[in-house]
C-alpha cells in the first residue's frame, strides 16, 4: 500500500480543547484512518511548523485526501499538508525512468538541435 506523510498543525481552538482535556489524538485518529482501509505507521508530536507528524499506509490517493479532508474539516487544525511518499526502491525506477524519457531542457545546446 501506498504510503504518505501527514503534517497537522492544532488551531487555536484545538489547542485549547487538548489544554482542556489532553488526550492521545493518534488513538483517537486511528479508527477514522481504518475505516478508510489504511494504517497508522508512525506518529510524533513534533516543534516547528506542524504539531503533528503521522506516517500513514493508505490503498489509495483518494483515501489518503479522504482523511487529510477529514483532518482539515474538523475545526480542530489550521493546517494539513500530505504528501506521497516512495520508497527508495521506488525512487530508483523513477530515476531510470526519467534517463530515459527523452527530455532535453531548454539550453542553449537542446535549442540547437
């Protein structure tokens, strides 16, 4: 299954209610993230940006906006940002597959030709 990195940052609003009332927001998550056919791989609170780090295994990009959706819809973040993620392997095949493509880029050597 595909995997993705989800950022969240708490509003204000968000943070006050955890203030209020601290919980494990990852096992409350979790359920919601399963109902949509994925998995909790990781997970982090973290300084900076984002409050929250998860690494998600989801079937498909549909779910995985599914939940980002879910997440943003909630009230409780002002920000959500996901992003695909490819394993090294992955990685790789792109790499060779872009070698071999047949893209030039606009220099002044690929504009002569």
């Amino acid at each position: 299954m595909p995997h993705y990195l989800s950022q969240v940052a708490y509003s204000r609003e968000g943070w006050q209610a955890l203030l209020a009332n601290p919980q494990d927001r990852i096992e409350a998550v979790r359920p919601a993230v399963e109902k949509l056919g994925g998995k909790i791989k990781s997970a982090w609170f973290a300084f900076g940006d984002y409050d929250v780090i998860v690494i998600l295994e989801m079937p498909d990009n549909v779910s995985a906006a599914a939940i980002a959706i879910a997440f943003a819809g909630g009230g409780a973040c002002k920000s959500v940002q996901t992003t695909p993620l490819m394993s090294v392997q992955e990685a790789v095949q792109a790499m060779k597959k872009a070698g071999e493509s047949g893209y030039r880029p606009a220099t002044t050597s690929a504009r002569a030709a």
